[in-house]
C-alpha cells in the first residue's frame, strides 16, 4: 500500500505536548468558533483523548453536545460515548497503549479499522466506539499501520513508554470520477483452476473492440475502457470458447477468472469481481500490466490451497524455500541472481508494503492473503529496489505480501 506518512496532526500519540498538535487543536477551535460544527465535533475528541496536551472531558462533553443539538449525528454519537465510557486504568509504566481511530472530518468513530504493530506481530480491531486496545508493548518506536475500508490507510510510529492515549484520523477516500476509464485484469487456467493457459485470445467487443493475448501464466490486461457493460470473449485454438458480460468499473480495475477446457464440459462458472481497492491503490495491477514476476491473487490462492504461505513460492521458477530455526527464508537460486560466491541470495520481503528483517513469512495465514507477488533480479520494481539488509547485503529481488486487512 502506498501509505502516507503520518503527521502529528493526525497521530498525536508520538507527542501530544507538541507544536504540531497545538497548531492543528487552535485551527479546529477557530473553525469551531466561526460556527463550523464538524470542526467543534473534532474539537471535542481531541480534548477527550487529549490530543493537543489538554484533556477535559467536560469540555469536550459540552463541544459534542452543541454539535448534536444543531443536527450533527457524529457528536450525538461522541456524546453517548462518552456518557457510558469509564475512566481508563493507567499503567505506572505507560507500557499499555490504547487509543481511538475516528473520521478526520467529523470525528465520528470508526469502528473495524485495524490497526497493526508489524514488528511485533500485533493486530487490534476498533470496536464501535474507535477504541483500540494494544496491551502491554516492549519499550521503543513502534511503527503502527491503521486501515479501514473507504479511507486511507495511515502509517506512523508510537512511542513506548507513554502515558496518554493515542488518536488515529482517518481520511476517507474520494469517489472515483463516473467516466474516468477502468481496467480488466484476469487470468485463465486449464480445467481445476491451477495451471495457467498461455496465448488465449480475449476479446472485448464494442465500438473500440480490444484484443490481447494471455501470457505463460494465463494472466492479461486490457486498460482504457469505457466504463459500462462490456462482453468478453475467449478463444484459442483447440480449447472450447467462452463468454461472458460484465460491468467496468469507472477508475477500477475488474478481475476475472475462468477455466477452459478442449471440449465442451461442464466448467467452473466464470469468475467476476471488482478488484481489490487495496490492491489497486498500492499499484498491484500497474505492475502486472508492466513488471516482469509472478503473481498470486486471492482466487489463485484459494485454488492452490496453500498450507503455509511458503508453499506458494515453491511454484515460483527459480525461487527456493529455506526452512531454518527462524522459519522460512525465500531465496533465489538462479546462478545469474546469486551472491558471487554460490550461495542463493534472498529476496526481501514486504508485508504490506513495509519492509521485514529477519522475519518468517508463515506467520502470515494464507487465508488473510489478498495478493502475494515475487519479483527478481532486474525484473524487480525501481521502487523496491537498493534496499539493504541490516548487515549491508542486497537482496536479489522482492515479495511482496498484501494482506486482506485493505478489504
């Protein structure tokens, strides 16, 4: 995922004393002021976290309550919240952290926004309220991912110990443009769903008919459609044809999956579904329309049924599963991507789109894998390479691991 960097604006955990959080607590109260509710609602919920330096829950009862009683649902909201909450026990340590993940632009809470500690193996799911409980953390930076569907997804770091709570703001994402183009990704296999089916011929009929060829692995783009209904047609020598109508979506990518068979029997139903938002925005279908790799999609891994993570890459040509006392290291064994001296060289990895030192990529259950793609040698995106390990070695190439958390 492209994750934006995060600001003390939007993340006061790292320091709620700061000039950034004062700077942005005297903006909402001037908007707040000027009779912009919205900003009197955030107002609020930075004075009950606390975010800022200041923590009044009168105060902050009295901002959510004038914004209820002129009509904003998000402050009724806040208000009830904050009627039932109970104070929060602190640790003398500040070793626990919990805090609340909410909308940046009503301060509504967010509820179901995941937020995770990647180093630490740690995953917590806001409740209704936005509360998000993190337990008791090791001392240090921690770098801490939140996402929830419909926003963007925010990356920053929290510091341990501490003694305040932390607040997450989430900003939702724009609406697509209605007659912005959209794109078709898909892949076709032979009959089971498992191995690909090379130079299948798929044609979109219409005004501006398209044509494109599959590659080794089955997979095929084809970008720039009018959005609307659209009829596909598969052909290759030998092998049955297929059709099917689907809908493109304005500015997203469709996915399709379909097997063929060289006679006329009875097939596995043609696949159709939006592609993953999450994949899309952290360039998944980009670099399968231009970047030379394997790819694993959510169909392909429930096909493939993979009992650990590392069983994927074992159907990767030239990728090779090391099994140690710290798990499963990914290697490439091609002599050309080799370190100089015989010895296959590793490929980094990324979940979700963080790098990851000295990790086992089986902590990850294939069934929480939205995507999974492995690329090597010159074939790797510039955008992930020159990255050393902490010993100064280069990696040969990148997985990467997109979770089913951006869905």
């Amino acid at each position: 995922m492209n994750l934006r960097p995060l600001l003390l604006v939007a993340f006061w955990c790292s320091l709620p004393c700061s000039i950034a959080a004062q700077d942005a607590q005297q903006l909402r109260r001037e908007a707040c002021d000027r009779g912009e509710l919205l900003s009197c609602n955030v107002l609020g919920l930075m004075y009950e976290t606390g975010a800022g330096g200041i923590q009044d829950l009168g105060r902050a009862a009295g901002l959510y309550r004038r914004a209820c009683d002129r009509g904003i649902t998000a402050g009724c909201i806040r208000l009830e919240l904050i009627r039932r909450s109970e104070p929060p026990v602190q640790l003398a340590d500040g070793s626990r952290r919990f805090g609340w993940v909410a909308d940046s632009e009503t301060g509504a809470p967010i509820g179901e926004a995941i937020v995770d500690v990647p180093r630490l193996g740690l995953r917590a799911v806001a409740d209704e309220a936005g509360r998000v409980p993190l337990g008791r953390l090791p001392r240090g930076r921690h770098v801490i991912v939140a996402q929830r569907t419909g926003y963007e997804a925010l990356r920053g770091e929290l510091p341990v110990p501490w003694d305040t709570e932390f607040l997450i703001l989430l900003e939702a994402t724009a609406l697509p443009d209605p007659t912005a183009l959209g794109r078709l990704f898909g892949r076709v296999t032979e009959p089971g769903g498992v191995d690909g089916l090379a130079d299948v011929e798929i044609a979109v009929e219409g005004s501006t008919p398209t044509r494109v060829l599959s590659d080794a692995q089955g997979r095929f783009t084809l970008t720039g459609l009018e959005p609307g209904p659209v009829e596909l047609r598969f052909t290759r020598l030998g092998y049955a044809p297929r059709t099917t109508t689907l809908t493109v979506q304005p500015g997203r990518t469709v996915e399709v999956h379909l097997s063929m068979s060289v006679r006329p029997i009875e097939l596995e139903p043609i696949q159709v579904l939006v592609g993953s938002g999450y994949l899309e925005r952290n360039g998944f279908y980009r670099r399968a329309r231009s970047a030379r790799g394997r790819r694993f999609t959510h169909p392909d891994i429930e096909s493939i049924a993979p009992r650990l993570l590392s069983d994927l890459f074992w159907r990767t040509p030239g990728v090779t599963v090391q099994q140690g006392q710290r798990g499963a290291r990914i290697v490439s064994s091609r002599p050309s991507f080799s370190t100089g001296d015989g010895r296959p060289c590793p490929l980094r990895p990324y979940l979700d789109g963080i790098p990851m030192f000295d990790w086992d990529p089986d902590l990850v259950l294939p069934g929480d894998l939205e995507g999974v793609e492995v690329y090597q040698g010159s074939g790797t995106p510039i955008e992930y390479r020159n990255l050393l390990d902490p010993d100064g070695t280069s990696p040969c190439g990148v997985l990467l691991i997109w979770t089913r958390r951006g869905n």
